[in-house]
C-alpha cells in the first residue's frame, strides 16, 4: 500500500480519510480493498456477533 496515493478525502476538511490501526480480536469490521491506491477501507463496524 502506497500511502501517497490515498486522496485527503470526499470534501475537505469535512470529510476526511485517515489511517487508523484495527488491533486483532477487536470489534469485527467489513472492510473494502481500493484497487487504485491498494489500501483497504473500513465500510463500517458490524454490531452482530462473528465469533
């Protein structure tokens, strides 16, 4: 992943794109694979049980 290519987001400084860090066995998440920047994007947090 080459984060120079992430953009600043949708509609600065409202809507923003940030690199988080999502620890192992945290809330389950989906998340979505840009294939231009080849980063991966949370979509959101699942509230139902996955484990």
């Amino acid at each position: 992943m080459n984060i120079e290519l992430i953009p600043v987001g949708d509609n600065p400084p409202e809507s923003l794109n940030v690199i988080i860090e999502v620890p192992t066995g945290g809330e389950p998440v989906k998340y979505e694979f840009d294939k231009e920047s080849g980063a991966l994007f949370v979509d959101r947090i699942l509230h139902t049980p996955m484990r």
